[in-house]
C-alpha cells in the first residue's frame, strides 16, 4: 500500500492499531458530548455514547499523555481548541455556556445569578467573574474569553475617604463644668446626687473634683446662676436648681 492511499484512508477515519481505534470510538462520543454541551473540558462523570468521555478526556489532559501522537491533539483541537486550556476545566465549562447564551445578544453579556445551565449556575459564575479582585487574578486567555462575549469587570469601589481624627479640644474647661460632669460620673456609678461634703470625685482626666464642697457653693450661689447652668444641674436631678429655674 503506497504512502497516498493510506494517507486517504487516514482522513476516512481508518484506524491502523487498536490503540487508534480506541480514539477513533472515544473521540465520537466526545464529539456528540461536544454537540450537547460546547466544551469538551467534560467533568470525570461525563458519558456520551455510553463511553466515559469525562474520564477518557481527563487522562489525555495529564502532561505526557499524547506525546508521540500529534494526530490525536490535532483531532482534540479541531473539536474543541479549549479542550485543554491552562485553567481549570471547570471554569472553561462555565465560559463555554456562557457563551452560547449570549452568542445571538447584542451589547454586554447579561445573565443574572439563579440562570443555571446543564446544572451549572451560569449567572453567579458571571457575577463572580466581574468582581475587580477576581477578574484581577485570572489569566489573560481567560480575561479575553470572557471580553470577547462581551464581558467587562465591576468599577472598583470608590474608596471611602476617611474623617480626619478629631483633635482633643484644647479649650479651657471652667470648674463649673468640672463640677457637672462629676455630679454626672457619681450619679451614674451610685444612683444618687446626694454627697457626702467631703467627698472628691476623680475624672477620667485625673482631675479631682471636690464634689461635695462644689454642691454646697453652688447651691449657697443659685440665685446668681444663669439660667443653662441651673437647667444643667435640675437635668442631672438637683430640685434645688429645677425650683431656682421655675423662680426665675
């Protein structure tokens, strides 16, 4: 048999061992695969023709798998050219739905998250794709794929510019404002503004505040308070002040 009839026959799918024949049966089933799914990055469980394309796929993708076989990637490629991409089969599966979703649409790819294909959620898939920290971290290829169906990422967040720290007030506190925020302090630990004369009150500050003495002045004092400073005192429960206000 001379060198151009067996390559005739070679196009005519004529296998000439059992290990080309075994393709030649295997690639059928994975063309039909092809026809019902777009992709041949099969999972392990496929089967088409009651061959298990999945697995048969999966093994020729190991490194090494067709060495000395050109014929058989050729065969591969014409099928399918993302049969073996450099990303994960299960990834390009997503891509491949996607794209026939969208093949007779207009304008950007648009398939909302719940939209599931071949039990593939194609929507969430797409959704995920277009964050910019995970469309940052896919590869080119997978990047022009996805672009080429119209396929662009999310603006990123506009960052939120952050209030300057406040600066502690450096204004004077008067000892009458001492004197109320220790009222205030010793209520809200004791329940009470009755004190002791000789009780002092010390503020977060460090300042001490001689309470019972500052109650006593001020009450003596009253009729010469302003009337926001007497509110401040009936506020915290002083009667004294509440009648010296309702006087006034």
């Amino acid at each position: 048999m001379n060198g151009r009839r067996a390559a005739r026959l070679e196009k005519l799918g004529m296998a000439w061992s059992a290990a080309d024949a075994r393709f030649q049966e295997n690639l059928a089933a994975a063309r039909v695969y092809y026809q019902e799914h777009w992709t041949l990055c099969a999972p392990r469980s496929a089967a088409a023709l009651d061959r298990p394309v999945g697995q048969w796929l999966s093994n020729l993708r190991r490194p090494g798998a067709l060495d000395g076989h050109p014929e058989w990637e050729a065969a591969l490629l014409a099928v399918d050219e993302d049969w073996n991409p450099p990303w994960p089969a299960e990834w390009q599966r997503h891509c491949a739905a996607l794209r026939e979703l969208v093949r007779d649409e207009e304008g950007p790819a648009e398939v909302l998250p719940g939209f599931t294909v071949h039990g593939m959620d194609v929507g969430k898939w797409l959704a995920r794709q277009r964050k910019p920290e995970v469309w940052g971290a896919l590869a080119d290829g997978q990047r022009e794929r996805l672009e080429a169906v119209g396929v662009t990422p999310l603006a990123a967040p506009t960052p939120v510019e952050q209030a300057a720290p406040t600066e502690p007030s450096t204004a004077p506190v008067s000892a009458f404002e001492k004197g109320v925020a220790a009222l205030a302090q010793y209520k809200a630990r004791t329940g009470s503004v009755t004190v002791p004369r000789a009780h002092a009150e010390a503020l977060p500050d460090g300042t001490e505040v001689k309470l019972g003495v500052f109650l006593s002045n001020t009450k003596s004092r009253r009729a010469k308070l302003t009337a926001d400073k007497l509110a401040a005192l009936a506020d915290l429960g002083l009667e004294w002040a509440a009648m010296e206000g309702a006087v006034g």
